[in-house]
C-alpha cells in the first residue's frame, strides 16, 4: 500500500511540473494557436 501511494504522488508530482514547465515554455494551447502564421479562413 505503501507504494501505491508513493507512485500516486510521484504521478501528481511530474505532472504537474510538467504542466508547468511546458507552459512556461511556450507549449500552452493559447501561444500554440496565436501568432502570425495561424490562418483565420
């Protein structure tokens, strides 16, 4: 049970800084679908 619950916060850890990292890194949906080259037809 231990483990188990190691492994649920090692998931919730590297998720979210995942989120974060890649969000600061520009991989966000709101900088990915903005910028000159996104056509609006």
């Amino acid at each position: 049970m231990k483990a188990f619950v190691a492994a649920l916060a090692a998931i919730a850890i590297v998720s979210t800084g995942a989120w974060f990292a890649l969000g600061h890194a520009g991989f966000s949906a709101a900088e990915r679908g903005t910028g000159e080259n996104v056509r609006l037809d």
